[in-house]
C-alpha cells in the first residue's frame, strides 16, 4: 500500500547527484546538472539539456542552500502532497529540502518540534525536515502521511504566495539565530506643530 502513495519518480530523484558539470555542454555558461526530469526519471541535466531532450517534459530545477539540494515550494507542490514537511524562506522563496541533513547530536532540552524521523530540530510544529524523511515515514505507516495530491486547490494564488514570503522573509534557516528587527529606517513622522507664542 505503502508504494501507492509514492510517486514512481521520487525515490530516484531523492538518490540523484546534482550540480555536477553536464559531460555534453562542459563548455557553456550554464552547464551544471540543476535539472531532474519526472517523465524520464534518469539522471541531472543541465539547462541545455532541457532546451534540447526535455522541452515538453515535466523538469523540476533544484537549488543549493548551505550545499545542501532544495526545491521551491511552489513547483513541487504542483506534482507532490508536501504536508508535514517544514519548509524554509531562502533568498525570498520558500523551499524545502531533498533529504535528511546531518545534525550534530546534541540535548534536545527545550526543543517542542523535532523531525520523526530523523529528529531534526524543526522550526515550526512539522513532522518531517525532507521530502526524504516523509518518504521514509511513509514507508514505515508512520501517521497516515501521503505524497499525492488532490486536483482541487494545490496550487496555491500568487497573492498567498507573496503572502506567505513577506511573512517567513524574516525568517532564516538557523533556527538558533533570531529573526532581525523590522526596520523603522523609513517611517515618516508627524507634521511638526509649533507651540502657540505667549501673549
């Protein structure tokens, strides 16, 4: 049952190298491997690749944080159920991450939101901190979790997108560092008023 709910791509994306030098275009501007095809499943390409193999296909890009592989929320939700998994706002888009990054073991006094998988320390009340662990809880039956979609409302409006980044672009991906002050640099003040003269 449990492979019901797993689409037949993730795994292999989950397992792909990515941001290695494309062998075919080694030469060109843009030819690290940032790309993963889920019609094809096979391996990274690069942005050349996709012109040329993969123009009508569905390609996802993954990005880079702290050398770690993410993708945006808004295109993985559109083929994946991301619920459970915490996502995180870098360079003003919200991501999440591929796979389980190491964490240094360490007292978990205080902490009330840890991955179930991995137990991660989370931001916020999540189960998950990857697309990996969730696949892994999955597979266990953990908690009645699921990557597919409903085809109603799994897109969410540009508006609830610049939403939720103006919320979470304080926010930044270690959890120990506290979000910034918001900035008072340019409110206006008031008309200045004169004190009445004394007669």
């Amino acid at each position: 049952m449990a492979t019901m709910l797993v689409p037949p791509w993730l795994e292999s994306l989950l397992s792909t190298a990515f941001f290695t030098v494309c062998r075919s275009h080694g030469d060109a501007g843009r030819s690290e491997c940032n790309m993963y095809c889920l019609d094809c499943k096979g391996d990274s390409f690069c942005f050349y690749c996709r012109s040329s193999k993969h123009k009508d296909h569905q390609v996802i890009q993954i990005r880079r944080s702290s050398y770690h592989d993410v993708v945006r929320v808004t295109e993985v939700q559109k083929v994946l159920d991301i619920s459970g998994v915490q996502t995180y706002v870098i360079n003003s888009a919200r991501v999440l991450f591929l796979n389980e990054r190491p964490q240094p073991k360490s007292g978990k006094l205080g902490v009330s939101h840890l991955c179930e998988i991995c137990g991660r320390t989370l931001l916020d009340p999540f189960r998950f901190c990857s697309l990996g662990c969730k696949l892994v809880g999955i597979k266990r039956n953990i908690g009645n979790a699921s990557f597919n979609i409903e085809e109603e409302g799994i897109i969410i409006s540009k508006e609830e997108e610049e939403e939720e980044m103006r919320e979470g672009s304080q926010r930044d991906i270690n959890p120990s560092t506290p979000p910034p002050p918001p900035s008072n640099a340019r409110r206006r003040k008031g008309i200045p008023h004169r004190a009445p003269f004394g007669s």
